[in-house]
C-alpha cells in the first residue's frame, strides 16, 4: 500500500508539468505520425501523435529479422478507455500476439477530433524476450496505424488499409534535439546560418544513384566563429531521391582547391584535394546534429580548413523526368564562442586496396589502428573529449566499433553498433564524453558480410569499394585530424600465400612459392580459393604488421612515417559486463490466460471471464477522457485535461496495485 501512494504522490507533484514534458528526441516517421521520445537513465518516454482515431502501433526489430518485432499497439475506445498493449509479431506476415509479460506503461492519453496521443515508457532492458532490447545499436523501428480500432480488447487488428513503414534511428545517441527544446537557447545565440546547397543539380535521366560533389569556402567572417548546429534542408518533395549529405573538410593544396570553389568540378585528383574528415552527415531519417553547450567548431579566417566538400547522394529509380534538386545542409555559427574549439577525428583504414574483403563470407572483420606514437605526440596531458561519433562503411558493413586500449587493457569501446546499417549515417551523440590520453591506443573495428558478392571486395572511395573510419568529434582541439593504417605489403602477401614477388616486373608477379611463379599478383587475388583459405586470410591480416598514417593539419607526423608495427599486446580485452536480467514476478496471472505462443489472435467473446480477467490484469484500463482540447464529435462528454491527467494517476494506481 505504501508504494501505492509513494507512486500516487510522486505522480501528482509532476502532474503539473506532465502536458509540457521537454522531449529531447523526435521523429517525423510519416506525415502522419510524429514520435517523441526522452531516453532516461533505466527507462525511455515515448509519446505517438498519430492522425488517426483508430489503434497506433510502435515496434522495434533487428535487421535481420531474427528477433521478429516488438510491438506496442494502443488506441482510445468510443467509450473513452485507452488500451495499451505490448505484444510481439513472429514474423512479417503474422498478426500481432499478446505478450505474456506486458512491459509498457501508459503515462497519459487521449484524442482529439483528430489524433490519438498516448504517452508511454518502457526499461532498455526488460528482461522478457518478447521484447527487444533498446541499445546504442541502430534500432529499426516500425510504425503501423489504422482508422479503426480493434473490434475485441485482446482480438486481431483490422487488417486492411493499415499504414506501416519502417527505417533506421537511433533511440538512444540521437545527434540533433526536438525544436522546441532548442529554440530559446537559439534565440539566445543569435545565430547567422551558412546555407551549403546543391544548385539545381538535374536528377532526370538517372539509372545508377548520382554523386555530386560540390566544393565550398566558409563565409566571410572577420573573426573566429563556433558552428553550434546543423540540420538538413531539404526542398519540398526531393526527400525520395535524396540518399545522403556529408560535409568533409579539405586540406588539400588552397590554390588548387580555391579555382574550383562552387562548382561541381569532376576533378581526376579527388585523393590530393584531401577532403577526408567528415565535418557534418546526413542521410535518410536524421535531423541534424546539436552540439554540445560546451564546444563548437571553429569557422576561423585566420586558422584550420577554408575549404569544404559537400558529397550529395542521388537516386531516381522511377527514373522521374523534371527534376533538379537545392537541397543541401545548413550550419548555424555564432561569434559567441563556446568555451571549446571542436576538432574532428578521423580513425580507420586508408582507403587503398590492401584494404581486401574476400567474396563469400558472412563475417569478415577489418581493423584500422591509431597507435600510441601518435595520440603520445599529438594529445595534451589532460587529454580530449570525444563527444560524437559517425561511423562509416559502405554497403557491406554490419557492425562498427571504436575501441580504445589503455596501458594494454582495452577499455568499454567509445561507441559500438552490431546493428549497423550502411544506409543510415550520421553523427551520433555519446551520452557523456569519452577521454581519450596520450598514449591511448585506438582501434576502428569493421564487419562485413560479403555473402552478396562473387568477387573481391578492395578499400577505396568506389561505392562498390569499401572502407571503414569513424570520425569523431572532440574538444579541445588538437593538430591530429587522420589516425590510420594500411595492412604491410608483407601482410598482404603472406594472407594470400606468396612468399616473395619477382622485382622490377610489371606486370607484379610472383616469384615464390614455386607452384604460383610467373602468375601475377592479380591473377591471384582473382583466383585465390575463398573458401578454404579464407580463415588463415583472416587470421594473417588481423595479426600481421601494419604501417600507421598519422596526418596532422600540416601533414603527416614526424616519426611515425614509414613504420611497420605488429600489431598491439591487449593483456585484458574488454567484454561486454553480462547484466543477469532480474524479471519482475508477473503482477498477475495474465501468463496463464495469455499462455505464450497458443493462438490468441482469435477474437474473445467480450463478456467472458477470460476477457474481464484481461482487462482488470493491467492491459491497462483507465477512464479518460476523449479529448484533451474541448468537445469531440461522438463523445458524450467533453472534459477538460485535468481530467485526463487525474485518470492518469488512477491508471498508475491501479498498475501499481497490482505489483
Ligand atoms: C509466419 O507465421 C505464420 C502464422 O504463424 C506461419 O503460417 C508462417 O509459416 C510463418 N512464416 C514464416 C516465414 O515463418
Ligand atoms: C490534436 O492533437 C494533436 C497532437 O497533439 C495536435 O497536433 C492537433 O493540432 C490537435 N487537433 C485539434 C483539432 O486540436
Ligand atoms: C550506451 O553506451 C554507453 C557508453 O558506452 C553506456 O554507458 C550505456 O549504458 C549504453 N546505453 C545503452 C542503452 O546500452
Ligand atoms: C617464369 O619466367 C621466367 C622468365 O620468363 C622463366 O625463366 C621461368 O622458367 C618461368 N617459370 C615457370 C615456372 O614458368
Ligand atoms: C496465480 O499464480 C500463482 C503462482 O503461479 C498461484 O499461486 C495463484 O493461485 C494464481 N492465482 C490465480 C487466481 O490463478
């Protein structure tokens, strides 16, 4: 009884603020259909504002679909009870089955004349494994509604006219902030933007997806200035034929660069134009990036890169005629400089074709190392903060991982994803910063899955080529901007079993093993034999020698040209800590009526016991009222919000009552 009314009290003192919750996240996920959400410490708040007056419905999946999908469905009765339930789909055809475990709390809900709000929240990790766990990996998430409702409380949902989709996000390191939340902080700043667009680039015509590139100067500033912000701006209608934006920093030769400034020049010498880091990143689903309060990057007249490179990603499958796209990035700076300067990072492989990914394989893992010469030379004693991170592959990359090795213990990776889907790129926002020392040894870790593909697979900029960096952002500043390696020829031979090269011959040829001599080195990467060689390959190129690249803004590092270095002793490699997962007893004996996996899809009679005993056991219940905003059409009352929270509270009440 007690923490009956600890939670009833604690309820009615945030009661007040309840309607203005500040959402850190949000999502447009269709025109109709707006997603909040607010990641706490154990749980995470979401709220749906659907246009629609029948069920809503969120769900989490993996790509892979292993898992099926967690699903969410709630919806507002004609007589005014909101129905929240957590269920599960097996797989993409079935219908929606009741969770034996019902996870998901209704804080709040109601409609309108036009939209169902229901307000929710969830544990990262529930512990029933119906449901997905929320992680810093990529989420898929699902969304489906209907103008109906349910006919039965437990039954089907209607089936036709659904509307559904799904796409990539990222729930919990989410870079950008809903607009509400920022716009005082904004007006504060008073801002100036600096708008990067494309110029009526012609879409029609297309097969294959378009590249431009497009190469900038920053604007025309007097003093140093703190970009603090970016966002897309995309123009209306264009969101179908655009796939990506990403902003790289050039530091290459200004005279060279400074001849082709707003223009689209196809320049033959991408490599020696040196627009590598990447300084902003959007694709499909993202909404920009906020910095933190604390740090902003430097547009200075005086100082660092002038020049940047804004690479647009086209598609037009329907191959539509008339179209030309503006669309580009805008930046928001502001001359009150933050306390620090950002810098951006880049950790990876060189993109060259040493980089080798074998055909065939579901797993292949690729390292790009930023050894300790170069962070002991580079990073002041008190260290930098990496505050954000994008990680970057092209199609074949599934997993991505920073890992950060200190005195040969490595530590918890600085960002992880095992759900990482090429597709969907930008910088996400670790939740605290993570410091990396002089010394410290970083590792950008890849996986691919090369099942697709029958031939090779080499490093370059190609999008069929792959490569993997991460590029982080950072404060305070320093000189290092590339930390990367590139496998030792020597490690490359020996994964493809040569053992010595003829010299001075070209085509390059063979000299030893005897059995391969005179074949040249293309016609063995082209016929080496995968699948059984493929697990030395793998063991060769991540243990062999490696030659590290360290850049910094005034080119490579002393000392740390032209090394060949093993790869590094980790004494004690970090694993993942195993939480046990503590499932809360059942608050009832739902279990028993719902029992997992047995059909319930049928629809129940509404006056049978069971039914009564799934309403009263926590498919949550609650009366409120329809509207939150004046009289609804079809509702025999209309009472104002108050009523709606209090009948909140009760619904909390009830929840806990059941504990
Ligand atoms: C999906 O589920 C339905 C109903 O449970 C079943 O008949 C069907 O075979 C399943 N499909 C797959 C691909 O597993
Ligand atoms: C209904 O609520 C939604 C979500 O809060 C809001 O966007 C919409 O304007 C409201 N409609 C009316 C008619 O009040
Ligand atoms: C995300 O990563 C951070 C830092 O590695 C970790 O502390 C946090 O628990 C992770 N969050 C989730 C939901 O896994
Ligand atoms: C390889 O080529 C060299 C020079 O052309 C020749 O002397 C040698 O016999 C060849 N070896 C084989 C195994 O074909
Ligand atoms: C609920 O389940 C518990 C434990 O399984 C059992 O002891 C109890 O009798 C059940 N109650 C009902 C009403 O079935």
């Amino acid at each position: 009884m007690k923490t009956v009314i600890a939670s009833c009290l604690l309820l009615l003192l945030s009661v007040s603020g309840v309607l203005s919750v500040e959402w850190k996240h949000s999502a447009i996920l269709d025109n109709n259909f707006l997603l909040l959400w607010t990641p706490d410490e154990t749980d995470v708040l979401f709220e749906i504002q659907a246009k629609t007056l029948g069920y809503v419905s969120l769900g989490f999946t993996k790509d892979d679909g292993e898992l099926g999908t967690d699903m969410v469905i709630g919806w507002v009765d004609n007589n005014g009870q909101i129905h929240l339930q957590d269920r599960h789909v097996k797989n993409a055809s079935g219908d929606p089955q009741m969770d034996s475990s019902q996870d998901y709390y209704l804080q709040l809900g109601y409609e309108n004349k036009t939209h169902t709000v229901l307000r929710f929240s969830r544990q990262y990790d529930t512990c029933d494994l119906r449901d997905l766990k929320i992680t810093n990996d990529t989420m898929r998430v699902v969304w489906q509604y209907h103008v109906e409702e349910p006919v039965s409380v437990t039954g089907r949902l209607p089936e036709h006219g659904a509307v559904r989709g799904s796409r990539p996000l990222y729930l919990v390191q989410g870079g950008a902030q809903t607009k509400q939340s920022t716009r005082n902080q904004e007006a504060e700043e008073s801002l100036k933007t600096w708008d990067i667009f494309n110029q009526q680039v012609s879409l029609s015509d297309i097969k294959d997806p378009l590249l431009r590139r497009r190469f900038v100067k920053i604007p025309n500033v007097d003093r140093k200035q703190h970009v603090v912000k970016y966002e897309p701006v995309i123009q209306p209608g264009n969101h179908k034929y655009l796939h990506h934006m990403t902003l790289y920093e050039c530091r290459g030769d200004p005279a060279e660069l400074e001849a082709i400034v707003n223009t689209y020049a196809s320049v033959s010498n991408l490599l020696s134009l040196q627009c590598n880091t990447i300084a902003a990143i959007w694709s499909v689903g993202s909404e920009g990036f906020n910095y933190p309060p604390e740090a902003g990057s430097p547009i200075d007249p005086h100082y660092g890169p002038h020049y940047y490179m804004l690479e647009t990603h086209y598609t037009n499958p329907q191959m539509d005629l008339f179209i030309s796209d503006s669309s580009g990035l805008r930046l928001y700076y502001t001359d009150r400089l933050r306390i620090h300067d950002a810098g951006i990072l880049s950790i990876g492989i060189d993109p060259n074709w040493r980089h080798i990914i074998p055909p065939g394989q579901p797993e292949v893992i690729s390292e790009g190392h930023c050894i300790s010469d170069c962070t002991r030379e580079t990073i002041p004693n008190s260290g930098i903060n990496i505050f954000a991170v994008t990680m970057h592959t092209h199609q074949l990359g599934r997993k991505v991982r920073l890992r950060q090795i200190r005195h040969k213990e490595e530590l918890p990776p600085i960002a992880s994803d095992t759900n990482y889907d090429p597709s969907y790129q930008e910088y996400r926002k670790l939740q605290k910063p993570a410091r990396v020392n002089p010394g410290d040894y970083l590792i950008a870790e890849c996986t691919y899955s090369s099942e697709s593909r029958h031939t090779m697979t080499l490093g370059g900029q190609a999008t069929r080529e792959e490569t993997c960096l991460v590029s982080s952002l950072y404060y305070p500043r320093i000189e290092l901007s590339l930390c990367y390696s590139l496998p030792s020829l020597r490690t490359v031979l020996e994964s493809l079993g040569i053992q010595k090269l003829t010299p001075g011959v070209t085509p390059v040829t063979i000299q030893k093993p005897a059995n391969l001599a005179n074949m040249t080195l293309e016609n063995r990467l082209l016929s080496y034999d995968w699948s059984t060689n493929f697990q030395t390959f793998q063991r060769v190129t991540r243990r062999g020698t490696f030659k590290p690249l360290c850049s910094t803004n005034k080119g490579p590092l002393k000392d740390t040209e032209n090394l060949e270095v093993p790869y590094p002793t980790i004494l004690a490699p970090f694993e993942e800590p195993s939480v046990p997962c503590s499932k809360k007893p059942l608050r009832n004996n739902l279990s028993i009526l719902l029992s997992e996996d047995e059909d319930i899809g049928a629809p129940m009679d509404p006056d049978s016991d069971e039914t009564n005993a799934v309403e009263r056991g926590q498919l949550v219940r609650s009366k409120v009222s329809r509207s939150s905003d004046g009289p609804t059409a079809g509702s025999s009352s209309a009472r104002p919000v108050s009523v709606a929270l209090m009948l909140a509270v009760a619904t909390v009440v009830v929840g806990a009552a059941f504990r």
